[in-house]
C-alpha cells in the first residue's frame, strides 16, 4: 500500500512540470482562413509557483496540438494511477 501511494505521489510530482500555466501571446486569427499547421505560435509559459518563471516559447500549430496531446495522456495516465489505489 505504502508502495503504491509514494508511486502515485511520484507521478504527481513528475506531471507538475506538464501542468505549468499557459497563457498566449499570439490569440488573433485572420477570420475566414482555415488554420495553417506550421503557422509558428509564440506563448507565455509560466513556471508553477513562482511570479518571476515565465518564458516565451515558441512553436508551430502542430506542435503545440502534439504537446497538449502528451500532456493530456500524462495527467489521465497519472489519475488512472491514483483510482486504482486499493481502499481500506
């Protein structure tokens, strides 16, 4: 039991860093024009817990998609973790 919630604590830990903020820079798209994927997209990645750990990234349409992708797979990867803790 001990084994498994310092697993899932560990988990948790790892996915802070894919859990940072993110706010864009870049939000104004020409209206009418369908999106372009290599379209280079610039955002303000703030760093969890500090005011002062912000930085510009920046990154094509596809790319951003495949990293919010990843993303998305790591946090439900690491929530299925967490559910599957046996209660007792």
């Amino acid at each position: 039991m001990l084994k498994l919630v310092t697993l899932a604590a560990v988990a948790a830990l790892g996915a802070t860093s894919v859990l940072a903020q993110v706010s864009s820079i870049e939000t104004a798209r020409p209206a009418g024009k369908p999106d372009d994927p290599n379209k280079l997209i610039c955002e303000r990645v703030e760093k969890t817990g500090t005011r002062l750990g912000a930085r510009r990234v920046c990154m094509t349409a596809d790319q951003w998609a495949a990293q919010r992708s990843v993303q998305r797979e790591d946090l439900e990867r690491v929530q299925r973790i967490v559910n599957q803790a046996p209660s007792n």
